[in-house]
C-alpha cells in the first residue's frame, strides 16, 4: 500500500506505483512515473519528463527532471529515466535531455551522494558512485562500476570506462579508461584499480596483463594507435583486453595523459 503524506503535493496525472512512501512537501508533476517501492524525502522535485524504476530512494532537497542548462534547449519535451534500487541523497541534481528524441539515463544500483549534478543527455551505468559535489557535465558516459571520490569536475561529452576510479578534486576533458585509477592535476593514470577488478571477478592473472597493456599506453613512448596494436601484439586476449581495446579505439576526445 503505497503512503502518500497529503502535505505532498502531486499532480494528479502523476503514476505512482505501489509500497511507495513519499513524505510531506514532496513535489511530483504530472508527466511523471515512479515505480513500485519508491521512497520520496520532503523537499524533493521530481519534475516534468521523470521516468522512476523500483526500489529508488531520494532524500531531501533533490531535483530529478530539472530543465537541462544547455542553451540549445528551446522546451522540448525531453526525458530523465532511472533504473531500480538507486540511492539518490540530499540536494542532488539531475536534468532531463535538452531533445525530445534523448534521455538522460541512470542505471540500477547507484549511489549519488549529497550535492552531486548530473546533467542534460549524460548516460550512466550501473553500481557507481558520485561522491559528495561531483559535477558532471551535458553528454557523458560513463560505464558500469565507476567511482567518482568527491568534488570530481567530469566537462562535456567525456567518457568514463568501466571499473575506473577517479580521486578528489580531479577535473578531466579527456576519457577515462577502463579499470584505472585516475589522480593529480593534471589528471593523470595513476594504477589499475586492483580493487575494482577483484570484485569484478577478474583474476590476477588478468589484472597483470591490463596492467602490462597500460604500461603500452602511457609510459610507452608510441602514439595511442601504435599503443593498440601493441597491446592487440603482446597480451594475451581476454574480455577485459577487448574492452580496453574498444574503449580505447573509439575515444574521440583523447584520453588522459596522451596528447
């Protein structure tokens, strides 16, 4: 049974699903839907354009759906979908696509912590944490099992490979690579996150050969394209091998520490 306070106030176009609670002085617009088992904090926004899976928790003070900060948004009606069992804490941010034809998308399992911003048409995965104040920016990705410490700046259209780490205070406009810990200013490759492969499931053996290929990449003194080939030469194949290649072969923007 699902227990809305009448303090909250919802349009009554809204689709709430069931065993939600949502608190007094929550705001729920009309183009809205939330899934079964859902837990709403006073204060929160969720607005216009908000697509809500199961098991999702928002505290207090968060906007989901916000107009997206992009000057090319001209009121289209445009989409924010997140997934199940995310945990979304205080004064978080989110903003739906700046078109009617995108969606800025969070995957299942998620924690935001307090004053992260998510913005317009960014693309995130599943299990990955923001921590406290990151920022990132309209049109990034970013792959599954990320760790974002706090007050991390990730600027536009960057992308973000899966298992990687990025430390405190960084600021990045190049991509990430997968299975990384990324630190400094500069932001530079610090390590294979050790960590994140362990609970992967990525045995050691492995995790030696991702290091060995990044040791191609950044301390090699080759171009990127070289480095691949290298890599494709010289380590032995693996589906961690093949996500690295293909992170690295479709980069657009560079990546970190590669001019």
């Amino acid at each position: 049974m699902t227990d809305i306070s009448p303090k909250a106030e919802i349009d009554p176009k809204a689709k709430i699903g069931e065993n939600c609670k949502i608190y007094p002085f929550a705001y729920i617009e009309g183009d809205v839907e939330i899934g079964d088992g859902c837990t709403i904090y006073p204060f929160v926004s969720i607005m216009n354009g908000t697509r809500m899976g199961k098991n999702n928790t928002v505290h207090q003070g968060s906007v989901l759906g916000a107009l997206p900060q992009d000057f090319d948004f001209k009121g289209e009606d445009s989409q924010l979908v997140i997934g199940n069992e995310n945990i979304i804490r205080e004064n978080v941010v989110i903003n739906r696509a700046t078109h009617a034809d995108g969606k800025t998308v969070i995957g299942n399992g998620n924690c935001l912590m307090e004053g992260a911003h998510i913005s317009h048409d960014t693309k995130m995965g599943n299990q990955c944490v923001l921590g406290y104040g990151t920022k990132i920016a309209g049109d990034c990705f970013i792959d599954d099992g990320v760790i974002f410490s706090s007050s991390v700046i990730e600027n536009a259209g960057t992308r973000v490979g899966k298992g990687a780490m990025i430390q405190a205070g960084c600021t990045f406009s190049k991509d990430i690579p997968p299975f990384i810990i990324a630190n400094g200013k500069p932001i530079a490759y610090a390590s294979i996150n050790k960590h994140i492969c362990q609970s992967l499931g990525i045995d050691e053996k492995t995790v030696k050969h991702l290091a060995n290929a990044y040791r191609l990449v950044f301390n090699g003194q080759t171009s990127l394209f070289d480095a691949i080939n290298q890599i494709k030469q010289q380590i032995p194949p693996s589906e961690e091998r093949q996500t690295v290649i293909q992170f690295l072969t479709s980069t657009s923007k560079g990546i970190i520490g590669k001019i």
